[in-house]
C-alpha cells in the first residue's frame, strides 16, 4: 500500500495555517493567466483552483495577493 503525504500529528494551528497559505499562494503562482487564460486548466482565468485559493486567502486576510513578477518577465 502506498503511504500518503501527511501533515504531522503534532502540526500546530498556526503551522498548518502558514502551509495552507503557501499551498495556495502556489496555486495561484501555477494557475496564473498568461493572455487571460489559465496555462494549467487551459479555462478562462480565474479558473475554479485559484477561485479557493483566494477564496481560502481572503479568509486568513490575505485577499489581493499576486505572485511576484518573475525576473526573466519584466521589460
């Protein structure tokens, strides 16, 4: 039987709430449009990933985040 990835038992609110901002911070990096279309899902953006993951941001106060612009992209 396979073993799944699981968070430890002894995770703290605070700990698992850090990885489930970073979990969807991630989410949002993946699934971010290029030309109003989402690379990953191939739908119109926001596709339903990144709609929980800001979904799930706005609940912890962190609404509006925007992955950092990558170094190779700016002109």
């Amino acid at each position: 039987m396979a073993t799944r990835a699981r968070p430890r038992p002894g995770l703290s609110t605070v700990q698992l709430r850090n990885r489930m901002i970073l979990s969807a911070r991630r989410i949002i990096t993946e699934h971010w449009p290029r030309v109003d279309r989402c690379p990953t899902c191939r739908s119109a953006w926001p596709c339903p990933p990144t709609e929980s993951a800001y979904g799930y941001l706005a609940t912890v106060g962190q609404d509006g985040w925007a992955p950092p612009q990558r170094a190779g992209s700016r002109r």
